[in-house]
C-alpha cells in the first residue's frame, strides 16, 4: 500500500501534514500518527488545522501539535501531505487556499470517489479509518517505530471513526491493527475511550435532552429525524459542537434505516448529518444536498428554512429507500 509512498518520500524534507476542517478523531490521530512517523524518519514535519482541535482530542496534542493554519507558512513546504479528506476544498475554510502553493499535494484517505488533484494518493475506500491506513505505514515501513504516542493517536482515530468498532467498515485486519497497536503500544485502551468519550457535560446532556423531544419517524419508520435550534442552544448555553455524537440516538431506534440531525444555523442555513446502517446510501442522499461523505455517514447542507430542510431530505430519502 504505502511502496511508492515509502519510495518518493526520500525526495523531500519539510513536510506540512493537514487535516480536515471541523476535525475528528481520524483525522487528527492519522495527522499525529503521521507527523511522528516522518519526525522519526528524519524528516522536518509540522501539522495544521484550519478549526481548533475538538476538547475531547486537546490531549492528542501533547504527542504532536497541531497548528493554527496559516497559508505563508505552509506555502514554505515542500510537500504537503493531506490526511482523512479526498478533495483540497475540505482541507480550509479559504476558498481556494491551494492556489500558489508550487510543492506537490499528496493525500491519504478512505473517502470514496477522490478528486484527481492529488500528485500521489493513498486511498482506500474500504479502510475503517485513515488511521488503519496510517498503522499499515509503520508495518510496512519499521513496526518498530510505533511506540505509545504514535499507537494512543492511531488507536484514537479507529475508535471514533468505527462507533467502537461497531460499524460495517471493521474487518478481521482492522481488529489485527488494533491488537498490534495495543501490543506495541503498551497503554491501557480504556485510557483513550475515557479522554475522547467522556467528556460530556451537564449543558450537553440538557440540549441533547430537547433534541431527543424532535424525533420524528418517517417512511413506516424507516428514517428517523431530529434537529436543534439556535435557540435551543441559548437555551441550553451549548454550541454546535456541542451536538457531535447525537445523531446515533435516532439511529438506534429498532427499524430505523437512515436517521438526519439537522442543525438550523440561522443565517448559515442549514446542517445535516446522516447515517445509515442498512443499505441506503446516504453519500448518494448528501450529494444531492450540496455535501457528501461515506456510504454510512455524510454531511448536507440546505439553505433553510428549517422546515424546508426536512421535506426535502425526507423526499430525496424516499427514493433513497426505494434504491436499497
Ligand atoms: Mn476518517
């Protein structure tokens, strides 16, 4: 997998490591796993992200940090490398930001469908997380290198981007990379569940407590709809981060095939996140909402209002189910 990418490398030496715009457990452990990997191979990395690391992954930082994103500095690289997105546009919220920069765009990822702007790709569409990918370098390259550090971040990003290893995306190797990074790692795993899952607060559980009062059905019960409000978080004195990780309450409802948590921005419009767990695409659903994302998790976005949003999510979901 990581040959040529272990090949070509030798030609560089300042790197830039990048991750995704409202960043995740994935694509900021993918990002320390990897800045340590080239660190340890001599080579000079530095990380950048265009939003603040979530509070759940500020720990991650200590390993490896992860930098305000400034486009002079990164111009300076001579390459970059771009972790857990398939296309430039996810990586800042510049429109545009890539324009200038003369050094070559390498990506690593397991999105489907990669734009084809990147002068070396990685990309794995079937991989549980950019992170399996990343712990495939350290085994293709030197096992050795991985030690705590590398392995908590790796181990991190697993975890979030399979719901603790629930999802459809785990397979017997992603379980193998998990024993070896335990193993080589040497830290307790409960240690990394407790830092990025319970870090919830009361103002969390009082928002999370009304939008569970917004669960609505749809299609004999197949797609199952909840949403927050602006004033639902001023109510509350929570923000939109605030919100990660709800939209599996409707999901988990028996019979449920599809559930969206919409998020009324005001002026911003309107923020959807499905999921699925059955075998309605919902990256096909996001296209056609100005978004996109993985067979089982995307995100949409509508102009609002509110209300509009839901009728045309449901609609398009109709002929989603239809589909599957
Ligand atoms: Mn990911």
């Amino acid at each position: 997998m990581f040959k040529e990418f272990i090949e070509k490398i030798k030609n560089y030496n300042r790197i830039g490591v990048i991750s995704h715009i409202r960043p995740d457990g994935d694509c900021i452990g993918a990002q320390v796993g990897l800045s340590l990997w080239l660190q340890k191979n001599g080579f000079e990395a530095e990380a950048f992200n265009d939003d603040d690391v979530p509070v759940n992954l500020e720990w991650l930082q200590e390993k490896f940090t992860v930098q305000e994103f400034d486009i002079e500095k990164i111009a300076t690289f001579d390459l970059l490398i771009l972790v857990d997105g398939n296309a430039l546009h996810r990586f800042s919220h510049s429109d545009n930001w890539y324009k200038g920069m003369d050094m070559p765009v390498w990506m690593i990822d397991h999105h489907p469908d990669p734009n084809d702007e990147f002068d070396l790709q990685i990309s794995v569409p079937g991989a549980s997380s950019t992170c399996e990918l990343i712990y495939n370098l350290y085994k293709e390259h030197n096992p050795e290198q991985l030690d705590t550090s590398a392995a908590m971040a790796l181990y991190t990003g697993i975890i979030t981007d399979t719901g603790s290893l629930q999802f459809d995306s785990v397979t017997p190797e992603t379980l193998e990379a998990v024993a070896d990074i335990l193993r080589r790692g040497d830290f307790k795993p409960n240690i990394v569940a407790e830092q990025v899952f319970s870090t919830k607060t009361e103002a969390q559980y009082k928002l999370l407590s009304l939008a569970l009062g917004t669960i609505k059905l749809y299609e004999s019960n197949q797609i199952a709809v909840m949403y927050v409000t602006q004033e639902m978080l001023k109510e509350t004195g929570t923000t939109n981060s605030d919100t990660e990780g709800f939209v599996s309450y409707p999901l988990s409802i028996a019979g449920v095939k599809a559930a969206i948590l919409l998020k009324d921005l005001d002026e911003e419009g309107v923020k959807m996140s499905l999921r699925s767990r059955s075998d309605v695409d919902v990256n096909v659903w996001a296209r056609q909402l100005d978004g996109g994302g993985h067979k089982k998790a995307a995100g949409a976005w509508h102009p609002g209002p509110l209300e509009q949003a839901i009728d045309d999510v449901i609609e398009i979901g109709k002929k989603q189910l239809k589909k599957a």
